[in-house]
C-alpha cells in the first residue's frame, strides 16, 4: 500500500436482502485497486450473518448492527463510525461496482485535492433493462444540484475523505423523516463547502427494483421533501429547482389519496414553473386518469425517477 492507495472503508447498510448483499460484496472485494479496501456490513433492523465476516488483510469484512437511529441514516454513520480508512464509501445492498470505479475516483482526488467527495455516473439496471447515466462535468456546483437532484450522483458512488464527515460536511443527518433523500442532503451540504469532484464514466450498477424501501411509502417521502424545503433556503433562489422538489410533493401526495393537498402543491409549482411535468402527473393522478405504479413503471424503463 502506498500514499496514493489509501484505505477505503466501505459502508454497506443492509435489511432482509441476502442475496444482493453477497453480490454487492463480490464487486466490492473484486475491486481492481491496490490499497486495503475494508466493508463494514451495517444490519439495520435485522439480525446480523456473522457468515459474511472474513478476514483477508487486503479486503477484509466487518459485520456490525445499527446502533443509531434505525433506518438508512443511522445505519449508514454506525458504519462511519467504525471504519478505520483514510477514504470512507458507501455501497447500497442492491448496487454493484463495476471494475476500476476507485481508481477512477482515486485519480479525481488527485486532480482536485480540495474535493471532500467525488463522486461518479451509474448504470440503471430496471428489469431488463440498463441504461447509462453520466454526467459530463468533473466538478459539480451547489447551483447544479439545486436546479437538479442529478440522479447520476447515487450514493453507492460516493467516495468521501472521512476526515470531512467526522469534522466537516458532517454525518449523515438523522432528522430526516424516514431516512428519505438522506443521501440528496448530504451532496447540499457537501456542496455548500466545495464543489464536488466527479467521474464522467457508469462505474456503479444500480438497480431500480419493486423491493426499493420507498417504493410505497409516499408519506414519508412527502414529509421529507418538505422538510428538505424548510432546511435549504438556497431552493427559493431557483425557480426550477424549487418547482421540482415541490412537484415531487404533488406528486407523492396525489398517490397517497390526498387530492386537496396534491392540488395545493401543484398550483405552487405551476406557479414557479409551468413546465414541471410532476405537477401535471400529480393532477393526472389526483382525478385518476393515471395510476402512480404505472407512472413511476414508465420513468423507470428509461432510466428515470419521479
């Protein structure tokens, strides 16, 4: 191991997935990348396979369970509690790396040594489907993710110096109800300090899936997204960007029945953008000419996300 080959710890939060876990850490141990790479294994509300731990010096595997708040968030900074690399990953359970994705952010690094975070582009995998979604800067602005959640930016990419986490940037942020756009939050927060780095390549496959813990739970991602609204001023600034969080709202409300408050989202986005589709999907599906399973089905095959 030398000073470029830092060791990475890799956060693998998980719940009741087995079978992806083990594929997820295949990738993970399969890394092309000379430096120590270490896995702590978060269980989040389930009991822990004591099976997976394994003991190789160069990729070896810790098992823990989520002693924060349960959910994602807590699961995720029990694991960046515990890691001991200079270099702190996170993996989902139902994600693979694809070979080369540390070295590539590894080189990113180098050439912005003020980056916290770098980040890289993803493979959608739906059904049978994969469809590639890369960005084509290698710095990304706060005013980018405010106009954009930029999907690209998935957290099984996000590669950050740990050193930001324990006394910057900060953990991930546990208030959020149910754990939703957790991830979205802490880019904002990232973002705030430094532009972040990025690798314009699909080095992460993501699958998009029925088992996704927010496939249903259009409540919670409701209330998340206000409360997303409430802590970043910076969106009332961006007419677009605020149209699109507030039209996620409308939409997520249309799908949970709420047709008054779907139609009062809606309006506040038409408002600042008469453009946002969400607003009209929400409509659509307020008076029930559509159902959300099929919208977000539709959004899916391409790639996309609601």
């Amino acid at each position: 191991m030398t000073p470029e080959s830092p060791t990475v710890s890799v956060v693998v939060p998980t719940r009741d997935r087995p079978e992806m876990l083990r594929a997820a850490l295949a990738a993970i141990r399969d890394q092309q990348y000379p430096g120590r790479v270490e896995t702590v294994v978060v269980y989040d509300q389930s009991e822990p396979d004591e099976s997976l731990v394994g003991d190789h010096p160069d990729r070896p595997v810790r098992v823990i369970r989520n002693q924060r708040t349960p959910g994602l968030a807590g699961a995720r900074n029990s694991g960046i509690l515990a890691a001991e690399g200079t270099l702190v990953a996170f993996c989902d359970d139902d994600d693979e790396w694809l070979p080369g994705k540390l070295t590539a952010q590894l080189a990113a690094f180098a050439e912005q040594p003020a980056a916290e975070l770098v980040s890289c582009g993803i493979l959608v995998r739906y059904r049978d489907r994969d469809v590639p979604r890369t960005l084509p800067w290698r710095r990304v602005p706060l005013a980018a993710l405010l106009r954009s959640r930029l999907t690209e930016l998935h957290p099984s990419t996000f590669l950050f110096r740990r050193s930001a986490l324990l006394d910057g940037v900060g953990l991930v942020d546990e208030e959020i109800p149910g754990s939703y756009a957790e991830d979205y939050e802490l880019l904002l927060r990232a973002a705030r300090r430094h532009d972040l780095g990025n690798v314009p390549e699909p080095l992460v496959a993501v699958r998009w899936h029925e088992q996704s813990y927010f496939a249903q739970r259009w409540q919670t991602i409701a209330t998340a997204l206000q409360w997303l609204l409430a802590r970043y001023p910076e969106f009332a600034g961006e007419r677009r960007g605020e149209a699109r969080v507030t039209g996620q709202i409308a939409f997520a409300t249309a799908a949970s029945g709420q047709r008054r408050a779907a139609f009062g989202w809606a309006t506040r986005t038409l408002r600042r953008h008469l453009r946002e589709p969400r607003a009209w999907l929400a409509l659509a599906v307020s008076i029930r000419l559509l159902r959300p399973d099929a919208v977000v089905r539709a959004a899916h095959r391409r790639g996309r996300g609601i």
